[in-house]
C-alpha cells in the first residue's frame, strides 16, 4: 500500500452519510442489530438512512424505499438483506455512488453444499463492484471505529473517551463482536475494529499495510486469523509482516486438523501449515496466543506497561504464606526471574511490619504481608523500597479486590475499600517502574461485584492493569519481555 491507497483507504473509514440496507425493526432479521447500535451511537442520526420499501420509518427514523430516493451523500452502506437479491442490490450502491459496502449476509463461498455456487455469486458481486466501491465481507460484522461513532453492535462504547491504541482485525465476525465488548471491560480501547469475514475484496493484508504503515492511532494490531482464500493474499500478508513495525498479536485458528477442517466451511480459507505458521513467528517477531482471555491479558500488559520493562525480574507483593510458594513457582515456570531481596531492603521491611505485625509475614520475595496489608503506610514502603531495588524490575501486587470489599463490608467500614485502592492510583504517579494488579476472583455475590467492578474502572483508568489470573499474568509479562527482546535485537532502541 502506497501513501495515496492509504488515503483512499482512510476515506472509507469516515463516511458522509449511513445507509441500512435491510433495516428493519424485527429482532430477528439481521438489519435490527445495525439499527439498534447506530441508534445508541455517536454518528449523527440524521446521517444515518435505513432502506425498507414497506416502512416509512425505522425507530423513529425516516426510511426510504431505495439508495436513489435518499437525497443525500452516502458513503457507505451495510447490507443485512436475503442474499438472493444481493447483487441488484450492489447495483444499486454503484449507482448511488456509495464508496464501501459491508456485506453482513451470509451463505456464500463458506457454506457447505453450496461452495462453487457461493463462489460464482462472489465473483459476480466483484464484477460489479470492482473499481467502483470496495467491498468488507460477506459474512462479517463490518467496521467498529469509536472515534466516527461507527458501531457493529449497541453495546460498544463510542466517542473520543473510548478511542484507544489497540486495532483489532477479525476474520470471525462473532469474535470480533464479542471481544469488542470484553475489552471495553478491562480498560482495553480500540482505534479501529474490522471483521472481514469472507474477504472477496477487501482482505486482512490491506486492513494491516494501513494500520501498520499509515495509522497513528494504531500503537498494537491484535488479529484473529483463519487462514486465506488463495495464494496471492497469503503471499501479500507475508510480504506485509517482514515489514511489520508494531506488535502484532496474533490468534490463528486452524492449526489443527479439527480447525483446518472447520476454517473451510467458516469463510472458506486455506488454514495453511502449522510448521509455516510456527517458522514465521519466530522469524517475524510475532506475539503468538492461543484464546480470547489469553488475548486480553497480553493486550493488557503491552497496553498498560510502557516503557517495558528492563528485565524479567518481578518483585512479587502479598499473596499468603502457601500461595507464595505457588505464586513462585507459577512466575519461575513462565521464564521470569523471582530473585531474593539484598539484606538491607529485607531489614528494611521487617522494622516497617515491626512487632506488632512480623509474626505471620514473609519479608522476602514473593512478600506476604498477612493483615498488614491494609496498612496503606506499610504497604507504601514496601512497594516503594521494591520500586527502589536495583533487582526488581516489575512490580506485582496481589488484591483480592472482591475479598477486600466483602471483608469491609463485614466490618462495617462504609467507603473503606475504595479509599484504600485510591492509593494505588496516586502511588503509581510515584514509581519509576509498571505496577501490575492481580485480583483472582473469589466472591460471587451481586453487591460485592459491583463494586469490585467500580474499584477495577478506578485502577484501570489510572493506567493500572487489573489481572484475574496468576498464570495468565506470568504467560503475558514473558511475552511482552520476549517481544521487547526481539525488537532490541533487530533495532537497538529505547522502546
């Protein structure tokens, strides 16, 4: 992609006005779900156009029959109709003049039985369409940009509040749905969000070149993966990644014989080999996950930790006499350092905890403060002294935040563990180095989750990533110092 593709690109992604082809107000037709999240959206609704010949309305919307009785620019259109009547339909955006169509309708080249004949209706929709207006599907949930106030679900927060760093490219649509909302629930934001589906037109090696090359929004590219519909687009994403020049989180689906066979009726991709696949990672710096939540806690710490870390050594704080065996181990496992504190800090933090609180405590490293860690003033110095070591280069803090708010609750301390996380947030401002929260969860009650919740959006918003899992932790931190590792080889840095 050149600088004037780019820009052409870009025009796509901020369109004059919204067309809703299928718009319709039964929720079980695929145009509501459209309706219903520009609706609860930040676009203009004055720009926003549903199509349905049988309504005069749509929510309170004016609906029109067709494109050419909309006496206004559109831009782009989302197509969510029967797909037998798709191509006069893309007929009629040509003329309109629309400049990007997002084809959600499914049942092409995807669809079992009916491959050869799906791929004839897809190749009719490019003969059409082609050097007329770009086509993202079929088969996908379309564009997710919080900044333009475009939506593909009325869940998904938008405007510049909830404008991030982090793209998200998706061949799955219903992934690309789903953890667009799980991020906005662990401080993750997005720049832009595609899902691509069947990609007959536009496909995952443009939406990267863009992203990568062309995007200063973007920081992170996350991407889920199935595979690609011939050679010439796996060739230009490979092409792509020897020039990638930011992270890439990557979760490719098929690499099974189960998921190869699955990725084929799914958008009709070639899976491609797993020893391909694994000899570019290594070779491309590529961050390789296997899940959603892993996604999320590799997102998180590569969002949240800037600058990265020096090192792999992590000064780990709280946790209990016997979990911090565990915890050790757990960390030790996933190739970081749990090295033991010099003498001076450890007398250090043994006359801070003094008799009232030594008794019960382990004063090295894994650190377990037993009740002295709701002393705020004693776990100030702790974590400051830690902060100070020349052998620690991490900070991890353990707070079992729901057990903290039920405890407090028990004891009658009304507006207690709030307060107390508000000192994570004007600590952090303090420390030179990224503090990390691990919460495990523990209750399971309405009232003591809402609440947690409350103090998780506190941390978050301060820039403290919260976690919920003590591996997930470790596997996330080691990816992140492996990918800073790489990039110091290929390009010594201050990152």
């Amino acid at each position: 992609m050149n600088a004037e593709e780019a820009e052409k690109f870009e025009e796509l992604l901020n369109p004059r006005g919204i067309a809703i082809i299928g718009a319709t107000e039964n929720p079980m037709s695929g145009g509501y779900g459209f309706m219903r999240a520009y609706l609860t959206s930040s676009y203009p609704q004055d720009k926003i156009y549903p199509i349905n010949p049988k309504r005069d309305n749509v929510f309170g919307l004016k609906a029109y029959p067709n494109l050419q009785s909309i006496p206004y620019p559109v831009d782009y259109a989302i197509i969510g109709i029967p797909k037998e009547i798709i191509l006069e339909t893309l007929e009629s955006c040509v003329e309109k003049g629309v400049k990007l169509v997002h084809i959600f309708t499914a049942g092409f080249s995807e669809l079992t039985g009916f491959k050869e004949e799906g791929k004839k209706i897809e190749q009719e929709m490019l003969k059409i369409t082609r050097g007329k207006l770009r086509i993202l599907g079929p088969n996908c949930m379309g564009l997710y940009i919080p900044k333009n106030g475009l939506v593909l679900a009325a869940e998904l927060p938008v405007g510049l509040e909830n404008a991030g760093n982090i793209a998200f490219v998706s061949q799955s649509g219903a992934f690309t749905h789903v953890f667009s909302i799980m991020g906005h629930y662990h401080g993750i934001k997005f720049s832009k969000t595609f899902s691509y589906g069947n990609g007959i037109d536009i496909n995952c090696p443009e939406i990267l070149e863009y992203l990568n090359d062309y995007d200063s929004e973007t920081e992170i590219i996350f991407q889920y993966l199935e595979g690609f519909r011939d050679k010439e687009t796996a060739n230009r994403y490979y092409k792509f990644l020897k020039n990638l020049k930011k992270p890439l989180i990557l979760l490719k689906g098929g690499l099974t014989r189960a998921g190869s066979r699955v990725t084929m009726s799914h958008t009709n991709s070639l899976a491609g080999t797993s020893e391909i696949y694994k000899s570019l990672i290594k070779q491309m710096g590529i961050v390789e996950i296997y899940s959603l939540d892993e996604a999320l806690d590799v997102l998180k710490l590569f969002h949240f930790c800037r600058p990265y870390p020096q090192g792999k050594s992590v000064g780990l704080i709280g946790g209990g006499g016997g979990n911090s065996v565990m915890i050790a181990d757990i960390f030790a496992r996933a190739g970081l350092e749990v090295p033991n504190l010099d003498e001076e800090t450890e007398k250090q933090i043994q006359s801070w905890l003094g008799d009232q609180f030594i008794n019960g405590t382990i004063s090295c490293n894994p650190i377990d403060l037993n009740v002295a860690g709701f002393d705020n003033r004693i776990l100030k110095n702790i974590i400051k002294a830690f902060d100070n070591s020349p052998r620690i280069d991490n900070l991890i803090i353990f707070e079992n935040i729901d057990f903290f708010i039920s405890f407090a609750k028990k004891m009658k301390l009304v507006g207690f563990s709030k307060d107390f996380y508000k000192f994570f947030v004007r600590l952090k401002k303090k420390l030179q180095k990224n503090i990390i929260i691990i919460s495990v969860p523990v209750i399971r009650e309405a009232d003591i989750l809402g609440e947690a919740f409350e103090v998780e959006k506190l941390l978050l918003n301060a820039g403290i990533p919260v976690m919920y899992s003590l591996e997930g932790t470790a596997n996330a931190l080691a990816k992140l110092l492996q990918y800073k590792e790489f990039i110091e080889k290929k390009i010594p840095a201050k990152i």
